[in-house]
C-alpha cells in the first residue's frame, strides 16, 4: 500500500516545477556530459564516461522517486484545517521545558519539511511527539539526544 505524501498546494507546485526542470534540462545536461565523455575515444578506461552514466542513473532515479511521490500526493486545503490540535499544516508554538526557549514550527510532509524556515517533518520525532496535542499539553519527545519535553504554547493555521 502507498503512503500519501500531504503537500500543500504550494508544495505541490514547487515539486511538479522541479521534476519538469529535472526531466527537461537536467536529462539534456546529462545527455551532453555523456556525449562528450563519448568523444574522447575509448570507453573501456574513460573515467568521464563512467561518472557521467552514474550521474544520469541518479537523475533517473530522482526523477522516479519524485514521481512516485507526486502519484501519492494529497493536496490539502488549509482553510479547511482545524486549529484545535497539533496536525499537519498547522503552526504550533513550543515551550522548551528545561532551558525556557520558544520556537515555533509548522508541520508539513517530509517533502516540504525545511528546518531553515521552521518546517520540520510530521514523520520527525518532534514532528511526531506534537500530533494531537493541544495547547496546555506537554509533549515528551523521543529524540536521539534523549527525551525532551514541550509545552504547546500556541497552535494556528
């Protein structure tokens, strides 16, 4: 069975984007080096040839890996979303327990998940240890570095 990958339509976009990109001029460069690399003789001991077939397999196979996401997507509708609990898409407002800091993060996809702009990914151990929470809670997260604990301070679309 295929897991859904929950994107926002933004998110949606954004990926559709990068695999046309991918598909178009990255399939093109690739078929160039390979080109090149052809060029200067003999292929048996030509170390540009080889890098340049590696390259377009891994192309190639994050062209499939973004497809079969993009087949498994389920765009969600923010205005839709209930801000009564920690889900996915929504902002929440955390209380570190032990050193007193605030942060906040919204919940997204793996696809979307983006710690520099404060998206952490529902499958992460915050991510995960936030589900279901409202405000008042305190989350115990399982992380590698040990258990930490969370007051849920704020939660908004």
């Amino acid at each position: 069975m295929a897991q859904y990958n929950y994107l926002t339509n933004e998110g949606y976009e954004k990926l559709k984007h990068e695999l046309e990109e991918l598909k178009t001029t990255g399939r093109a460069e690739a078929a160039r080096a390979i080109a090149e690399a052809r060029s200067q003789g003999d292929l048996s001991e030509n170390a540009e040839y080889d890098a340049a077939r590696e390259a377009q397999g891994l192309l190639e196979l994050k062209i499939s890996e973004m497809e079969t996401i993009m087949a498994n997507a389920r765009i969600i509708d923010e205005s839709m979303l209930d801000a009564s609990k920690v889900a996915i898409l929504t902002n929440v407002t955390i209380k570190n327990l032990k050193t007193g800091k605030e942060m906040t993060y919204k919940i997204v996809s793996e696809t979307e998940a983006d710690a520099k702009l404060s998206k952490i990914s529902i499958t992460s151990p915050i991510g995960n240890g936030l589900l279901g929470k409202v405000i008042g809670d305190i989350a115990k997260v399982n992380t590698p570095g040990g258990i930490m604990e969370f007051e849920i301070v704020n939660i908004s679309i």
